[in-house]
C-alpha cells in the first residue's frame, strides 16, 4: 500500500513542477488540436495514462514476483534498477522524443536516415505478432469474468468432481495421508493403501467426475516423506503430478488442450494433434476484438478517455486484494519468500543480470514502436522527459507491489494445500488463471474476488492492446497518409478483422501451444536488435547532440522537472545511448544466444518443425530490418539518387508544423516549409532559418530575412 501511495504521489509532484513549462489548458482538456490535420490528445492526462497503461501489464502482475523469488528475493531489485536506468529508460527516452519530435509513427519516423526505417518495420510486424496473441489472453480472461458472473456463489474451478477432473486433482488430497499410509487404518472409503517409491500414498477410492461414479486404483491422496519427494523432485526424477482443479478447468475445459471421458485421459491435443476450433472460446475473442475496435475507432480521441479507466482500475483491484491477501493465514510465508529471504550470491549469477535486463526491457514495452505512435500524438512542448520518468519509475513501483498482493495469496494457498510456497510459486498463465484463481476459492465470497480479479487482467491487457493495434494502424495510416488518414476507422476495423482471423488458430484444442509459440519467440532477441539499431542510428548517423538540440527545443530548459537543466542532463542520456545501453542490449541478445533452450510448455517440448516455425517468426522481424534498406538502396540508385541519402536527413525530416520548424535554427539549410517548394528537386533547395530569438528587435531584423534561398548538391548533409 505504502509503494502504490509513494508511485500516486511522485506522479503528482512531477506533474506540479512540470505544469509551469507546459501549454495552456489543465490535465484534462488542452481544447483545440495544435495538429488538426493529424489529431493530438485531448487532455495531458491522456497520453500518460496511455503510456502507463501500455507499459504496465500482464507481466507485472505474473512475470516479475515470480523473477523476485526466483533470483534471490528483494536482492533482484539490484540488477533491476541498474538495467532499468541503464536500458529501460534511455530507450524509452528515445522513443517518447523522435515520435514527439516527428508527429510520425514506427514506420515514418526515420526520415533522418531512411536507412533504418526498416527498424520500423520490424516495430510493426513485432507488434502485430503480439497483438493477435495478447488478445487471446483477453478473451479467456473474459470468458473466466463471465463464468464468475454467472457462477458466483459456487466457482465452476472449485471442486474436484466435474466432468473434466480427474483422480489426481489436488481437491482429493487429505490431511492425514501420512499417517494412514504408516498405520494401514481404512477410513473414508479408502482401500488398498499404499507407501508409493515416490513420498505418495495411493489407495482406492469410489469418485464421481460429472454423472459417472466408479472405483479408481492408485488414487494419490498425500505425502507421507516430504523428504522422499523433495528429493526426488530436486533431481528431477519422476514423481506423481498433482493438478490443481483450476489447472484441470483450464487445460480440459476451457482450452479442452486434454479430453477426459470419465475421470480417464481420452485425447491429449498439441502441435501434431492441433484439434478443431472451439467457437465458445471463439465469440471470447470476437467480443474482446469489438472491445478493442469500439475504443480505437476515433484514434486517440476515444482510447484517450478509455484509459481513464482501464489505466487507473487495476490499482484499485490490487489495493482491495492487498488489503484482503495481508490478513489470509500463510501470506506471511509468502511475503517472506518473495522479499525476506535475501540470497546476496545471487548478484554473481549472470541469469540473474540477463533476468532483470530482460524484464525491465520488456515491461516498458520499448522497441516494439507503441512508444513512438502514443508520443506523435503529442503537443510539440509536451515534456517527454517528465513522461520518461513518471511511467518508467512508475512501472516499477507497480511490479514491486503487485509481488506483495501475488505472494500474499500464494503464501495462503500453500498453507492451504499444504505445499512449500516454492512448490506453489510459478509464472505466465500458471500463476494467473491456475494459482490466484484458486485462492480465490478458499475465501469467503468467492465469486467477488474472482470477478475484480478478471476485470483487472482485462482492464491491463487491453491498455497494452490500444498500443499494439495503434502502433499498426497509425504506421499504415502514416504511410498513405492523403489516402487514408480520412478513413482511420475503416482501417482500423479491417486491423482488426485481420488480426481475429490469425488469432483464429488459437481458438483450437492446441491453441493454448500456439499462443505459447508466438509469446516465445514473437518478442525475443529480435526486439532487442531493433534498441540496438535506435542507439546506434541516433547516436552514430543523424548525431547524438543534433538530437539533443532536437528534445531540447521541445522541452525547454526545464531539463529533469526543473531540477536539473537539460544543458546538463543530456550527457546522460547520450553516454547511454552512445555506450552503456548498447553494451547492455548486447549483453542479453548474447547471453540468449548461448544459453539458448528448446521452446516448451509446462512438459511439453515442441517438435521441430514448431520450433522452426517460431524461428520463422523472429526472422521475419530480421527480415524486415535488413531488405527494407536494401529495397531502399535498389530504388535509390535506379533514381539516380546518392547511397548517402539514405544516412542523410531528408527534406521533410522534422517537426510536422511550420512554426515548431521555424525553432530548429541550429540547423543550417533546414527547411522551413518542405510542401511549398515540392516542384523542385528533393536536394536542390534548402532554406536557411533564423528565428525564435529572445529580443525583439533581433527577431525584427531577422524576419526580413527569414527565407534565403540557395543551391546544395545532392551529397550536403545537413
């Protein structure tokens, strides 16, 4: 509670300080567009709840505690805070300020080298890859909402005696299993009790799953050597599975990944044996589609007002579920194992680096072009180093304390189900629609818990999803801009239509392996080329200062929220996107190469052909960065144009409105007004600016001489 308050807080105060450097208007309504051709965001407000939305996601709440608790407890936070300044931030920074900067999306923002707008290519197809998948998470999160709607007094995950159950749901474990198993007593039905090699005791029981009611043989119904099983579990040897009933409702009900016929296995479905589509599970993803299109339909005028909500509701969910989990017997436990159990060895583990340099990368969402299509949205002035700060520390401050609300409620499961917290603690889609929602059973009011929790995985996902189908459409849109900028709705509800008929394949019995397949290889190494490339084309090509001069124009002196001037704090920014930032991106693309493993779920190990399909995926990203350029060149030369001007800026590279292009008078040669002279050759014509000086009278004289027109060669740099 005291991490959410401290997070609210430090928005407020950054947002205090900044307000005096900020243009008219109050957090809420900015009034007419600065950009009427293009559109900007209604109010302040609106573009940071976005940015906060589309950064905080479902990885905080089931990616990061897990990470916690698996590299040493709160000695994580360590190697997570030095990547986070250290990569996160610099290329979120970069983001916010080229799509500010250009008022241009992923794929036209590059006019400083066109060069690199094969980056943005992979930017778009890395997002339309996650974008299909993530929705599908959305979709079954909706299903789970309208089960608990409908369910609410008695949770169809509950209990162990459904039709989709089987004998080793945990539901039939019973307390006392170790010392029926040494004392041979018959209680309970129970028959032919036996001490099992693996710390289990088996019996035979009579059990009802749905209407059929038979004796089962080698029924496991607890340990009886904790030590036996721990052992054997820690070498990895074989041992009975127990499965919680919310993983057996999940896996044989809702994905029907396994078809059970009266407690026994009939079909087990996965990428050889892909099954048929599911149309219950199908009309939860068209109605998390229509979500989706009926709050981007007008751009950034109605996601922008969306938000509000979606952005704000999951911290409300996650205080109400603090304040619920901190008072369950066992969350003690589990807050000790996530935090207090320090293991400072840790730091020397370079798993543990590539983990936090990972994470933090991924939870900011960075280079997957969101960034960039929110921020072009953007007044000019917008401070977007204030924004930087404000969502990236914020995002951290979110994963910190969402660990206290998950381990809470794992510590109180495990004593419930008598397990080792270590036993119960997991990751990914495990932890949200196994683990919590099997907690959530155990307390009074079942139905309530499970209802808030659904709506906060819902109301998370979707702000990631506005970004990702944003990101998209805005770059489609950008594109052909004369053409189709006035049919942005049409476009896109053909995204969407698109983007539900890929998913289709996930609406299968083995769609669960395929969701698994793309979230594996969809957003890997390859995103981590596309930071590399930004540092490297910023910093190397168009010039690190140029760029700073860039952001300075925008944001004023205010520097660090008026703490620090900018003139000062930009050195930051460019020793980390010059050296530190592309040392660290490399450092995790490396590490993923060599320690590289065959892609899995759960047990299941993909075939090979999945596994090439999935490298297909990521090279299609690759692809995308290396024969854009190379397309570019082909065309370049067949123009008669020099290969230079692909590293050089183009004519129209800058500010999208004359009077923010009328500032950039660092710049001999810049062109005020690229449209009106669009007769003349591209390198033929150059204006030269002075403007925005402080003193009147100067700006008087210069004004008589505001355009000077003269020749360059094709070759000038600007």
């Amino acid at each position: 509670m005291f991490t959410l308050l401290i997070n609210i807080k430090f928005i407020l105060i950054l947002y205090q300080v900044a307000e005096s450097n900020t243009a008219k208007g109050n957090v809420f309504s900015f009034g007419d567009d600065e950009n009427e051709e293009r559109g900007n965001w209604t109010g302040r407000l609106d573009f940071l709840l976005s940015c906060l939305g589309y950064a905080v996601g479902l990885g905080n709440v089931w990616r990061f505690p897990y990470l916690c608790y698996k590299n040493g407890g709160a000695v994580f936070f360590v190697p997570y805070v030095i990547m986070l300044a250290f990569v996160g931030m610099p290329v979120f920074m970069f983001e916010l300020s080229i799509g500010q900067f250009t008022s241009s999306g992923a794929l036209t923002c590059w006019k400083f080298a066109p060069l690199f707008k094969g980056v943005g290519v992979g930017m778009v197809i890395v997002s339309g890859m996650v974008g299909v998948y993530y929705n599908m998470i959305i979709g079954w999160s909706i299903w789970y909402l309208i089960s608990s709607f409908i369910n609410v007094k008695d949770l169809e995950w509950s209990d162990c005696d459904k039709k989709w159950n089987n004998p080793n749901c945990t539901g039939l474990m019973n307390k006392d299993a170790a010392l029926m198993c040494n004392s041979s007593i018959k209680d309970e039905g129970f028959d032919n009790i036996s001490r099992g090699p693996d710390g289990w005791c088996y019996v035979s029981r009579n059990l009802t799953f749905g209407n059929f009611r038979d004796t089962f043989h080698n029924v496991p119904i607890g340990i009886y050597d904790k030590d036996l099983h721990k052992a054997l579990k820690t070498n990895h040897e074989n041992h009975t599975k127990m499965e919680l009933p919310t993983e057996q409702y999940l896996y044989n009900y809702m994905l029907k990944r396994n078809d059970f016929e009266n407690g026994k296995l009939v079909t087990e479905y996965n990428m050889d044996n892909f099954g048929s589509v599911q149309w219950d599970l199908t009309l939860a993803y068209i109605a998390a589609w229509i979500i989706v299109f009926l709050s981007l339909c007008k751009g950034v005028k109605s996601s922008g007002k969306v938000v509000y909500f979606t952005a704000l509701f999951p911290y409300v969910v996650l205080i109400i579920l603090f304040v619920r989990g901190i008072i369950l017997d066992g969350s003690k436990d589990g807050i000790d194992f996530y935090l207090i159990n320090v293991d400072t060895s840790k730091l020397e583990d370079s798993v543990v680096w590539k983990d936090a340099a990972v994470q933090i990368f991924f939870s900011l969402s960075a280079a997957w072009g969101g960034l960039i299509c929110l921020s072009s949205y953007n007044r000019f002035h917008n401070d977007c180093l204030r924004d930087t700060l404000i969502v990236s520390i914020g995002n951290c401050l979110t994963s910190f304390f969402a660990g206290f609300v998950i381990f809470s409620f794992i510590g109180f499961l495990a004593r419930e189900t008598e397990q080792e917290v270590e036993d119960v603690a997991t990751s990914g889609i495990g932890l949200a629609f196994t683990v919590y929602t099997y907690a959530v059973t155990l307390m009074p009011v079942e139905g309530l818990w499970a209802v808030l929790f659904f709506l906060m995985l819902i109301t998370l996902g979707l702000d990631s999803e506005f970004a990702l189908v944003e990101t998209v459409t805005t770059s489609i849109i950008d594109q052909w801009e004369s053409s189709l900028r006035p049919k942005k709705s049409l476009v896109i509800f053909i995204t969407c239509v698109v983007f539900f008929l890929l998913g289709l394949p996930m609406c299968c019995n083995a769609g669960g392996h395929m969701l698994q397949l793309v979230d594996t290889f969809a957003g890997g190494w390859n995103v981590m080329l596309i930071a590399l490339c930004e540092c490297l084309g910023i910093i190397y090509v168009y010039g690190g200062f140029r760029f700073c001069k860039d952001i300075k124009i925008m944001i004023g002196q205010s520097g660090c929220c008026g703490a620090l001037p900018w003139e000062c704090c930009k050195f930051w920014w460019l020793l980390n996107w010059a050296i530190l930032t592309p040392i660290g991106v490399l450092f995790i693309m490396i590490f993923s190469w060599v320690k590289y493993e065959r892609a899995t779920w759960d047990s299941y190990v993909y075939p090979d052909w999945a596994q090439a399909l999935g490298w297909l995926m990521t090279l299609a990203v690759v692809a995308g960065i290396v024969i854009t350029p190379i397309f570019l060149a082909i065309l370049a030369i067949r123009e008669g144009k020099s290969l230079k001007s692909l590293i050089t800026p183009t004519r129209d590279w800058g500010p999208a409105l004359s009077q923010h292009r009328r500032l950039v008078d660092y710049v001999d040669d810049f062109v005020i007004d690229p449209k009106s002279d669009g007769e003349l050759d591209l390198h033929d014509v150059k204006v030269n600016v002075v403007s925005n000086d402080k003193s009147a009278k100067t700006k008087a004289n210069r004004n008589n001489n505001i355009l000077q027109i003269a020749s360059f060669s094709s070759g000038t740099n600007f």
